[in-house]
C-alpha cells in the first residue's frame, strides 16, 4: 500500500473523486524491513548513504537547470553547478528585473553559509557589455551590511558556443575565485524551450504538443515587449528570446548588443534611469506595423508625451526571437498604431544604486 500526499499548489481547483485517475511521476525509495534484515542499505551504510546523497543532488541540480534555463542558461548552469554540491538557491534572487542591481544570483548552504554570485554570459565569445567585472567590492559591501557578515562573493563568467544547425550550445565555466567542489558538468545543452512536450489526456492518452512554432510570431513578440515595459513581464519576455539575440538601435544612438541577458541589462537599467529622472509619467509603450522594405512589420513603439521615440522590430530564429533593431527616427513617421498608449511602470528598486556602476 502506497499513500501519495499531493499540495493544494499542485491540485489548485480539481478535488480528486473515486475512480479519477491521477498520474504523476518522480522517485519511490523503498526498501521493506524483511529484505535488509542481514544486509546494507544507505539507512545504515555510510558509504551507500553518501552515494545515494550524491545522486540526490544530481537530480535536484538537473531540475534546478530545467527551471532557470528558459530564462537564463548561464544563470541556470551556475545555479545548478552550486546545487551539485549542497547549495540552495534562495527563493527571490532572481526576478522580473534583469539589472546589474537585482539579478545577483544568492546560493544559501546550511545556516551559516551564504553566497552572492554574480553571473556574466560570454556569447560566441562576445564579451558582454553590462558586466559584473569590477563590481565585486560594492556587492561584498551590500552583503555583508544587507544579509550577513559571513556573506561571500563570487563571479561567474559562463561561455556559451552557438550551433545554430543542431540549434545546441557549447558550455563551460569559470569562478573567481574558484569555490571548492563546485564546477560545471554540462558539456554542451539544447535551446531550453523545446519544439514539443508530452502532454497527457484526460482519458490517459499521451501527444506531443508543439510550444515553439516554426517561425516566430512577430506581432506575439512585439506584444511581450510591450507587456515587459508595461507589466513587468521581462521574465516571459526572455524565454521567448534567443541566447545568441542581436540587438541593433539607430533610434537615437547606434548601439550593438550580442545576447539577450546583455541587452535585458542595458533596457532595465535604462528603465531605472528614466524612473531616477522623474521621466515614467511621460512615458508610454503601443504595439503596431511599420513598413520595412516595403513590408508592414509589427512592431513596438515607445513613446514620449504621445510622440514616437523607438519603434522596434523583431526577426525569428527557429520560432522564437532571434534579432531585435530598433529603427532610426525616419521611420518613426511610417509606424502605425494598433493598440492604445499604455503608460510604462516604474521598476521596482530593492537595493541602493551602485554609483560606480556606469
């Protein structure tokens, strides 16, 4: 007789009746009493409970890479290289903003340890340009005075290779300075947002059903773009992007960006600017078509006092986001609006600006 304990977070509005078929999937660990009378197990043998300890983790840190990566693969190969060796991840370091200020990534092992790490993604060897490099000292400080005086600080330069044909990426990683035992096991991973999954019918049947399309939609992605500056959605608006995204603005300065976390850097930390200047109540964001080429492209425009700022569009790369270009101002005029003026929310601060940091 097996007993199954299943959380309220998981059942939400369903109340399991008699007869329902109930599937679910993970690890059962059992030994019955009789069979281990005169043998070992890892209840009693120190070194069978160390290796079951070891596979444990390994399981926890391959669900850790499952959760951050869609988002983040750097982010996630460090979290869950610190998860390989005992480490937790600390609910809340890792939000819907992606500033230099907010996205340190916080590891927690026992009471006592704490550790604050900050992640920086080389993509095909482009170096990013919103780097923690030479920010250690003010995190150290913030720590130790915010969180704890034992608090440590390490940085974390993960490189990614791009293979666009076997759509894969090359990993590898580096710590400074190097913390014992922990060190990256992942050779080489695949886009983290899958073609298809396997979804499970009512009736217990299984299908694939397809998340990513074979092209992106251009007007979704405008839209997620919209909802980032408006709702604070960067997190759904990552996963939608490619690792490798070029981002290209003619808009008002000529800036050139490789990877999506360096340009996530650049918009939120842009955004915090404008709220430190008492811009926000001017600002507004619209979703609409802008003819490129002689082709209508959807796009997102921000705006300023109702006049258009940057118009942005967006180029695919196996289904989702492969390139960003915000347009030079003589195409401002050629946008046409499909959706009303939203007006642009504030990000939310959490810890004193690092005045260093520019």
């Amino acid at each position: 007789m097996i007993k199954v304990i299943i959380s309220h977070s998981l059942l939400k509005d369903y109340k399991p009746s008699v007869g329902d078929l109930v599937s679910f999937a993970g690890i059962l660990q059992a030994i019955p009493d009789g069979v281990v009378e005169d043998g070992e197990s890892w209840h009693t043998d120190p070194s069978l409970k160390e290796k079951k300890e070891g596979h444990d983790r390994t399981i926890q840190a391959m669900v850790s890479y499952e959760q951050f990566a869609k988002y983040s693969i750097g982010m996630a190969v460090v979290i869950s290289a610190f998860v390989a060796e005992g480490w937790v991840h600390v609910p809340g370091s890792f939000d819907e903003n992606f500033s230099r200020t907010r996205s340190a990534v916080i590891m927690q092992r026992g009471e006592d340890e704490l550790m604050f790490i900050l992640v920086d993604t080389v993509i095909d060897g482009h170096e990013p340009d919103f780097s923690y490099e030479g920010q250690t000292d003010f995190f150290h400080k913030f720590a130790k005075k915010y969180f704890s005086e034992n608090a440590r600080i390490c940085r974390a330069i993960v490189s990614l290779n791009s293979y666009a044909e076997s759509d894969h990426y090359k990993i590898s990683m580096r710590l400074e300075p190097d913390i014992p035992g922990v060190k990256n096991r992942l050779v080489s991973a695949g886009c983290p947002f899958r073609e298809s999954t396997l979804s499970i019918n009512e009736d217990g049947t299984s299908e694939m059903k397809r998340e990513r399309p074979e092209v992106l939609d251009e007007a979704y992605a405008a839209s997620l773009l919209l909802n980032a500056f408006t709702k604070r959605e960067w997190l759904n608006l990552a996963q939608w992007m490619r690792e490798e995204l070029d981002y290209i603005s003619d808009s008002v300065k000529h800036r050139h960006y490789v990877g999506k976390i360096d340009y996530l850097r650049y918009i939120c930390e842009r955004a915090i600017s404008w709220a430190d200047r008492g811009a926000m109540p001017s600002l507004s964001v619209s979703t609409g078509t802008v003819c490129v080429n002689g082709v209508d492209r959807p796009a997102t425009a921000l705006h300023h006092d109702g006049a258009v700022t940057t118009v942005t569009i967006f180029s695919d790369s196996h289904g989702l986001i492969g390139a960003m270009r915000s347009l030079p101002a003589q195409f401002f005029s050629a946008y046409s609006r499909t959706s009303g003026l939203i007006p642009m929310v504030s990000p939310e601060a959490e810890i004193p600006e690092n005045k260093d940091q520019e």
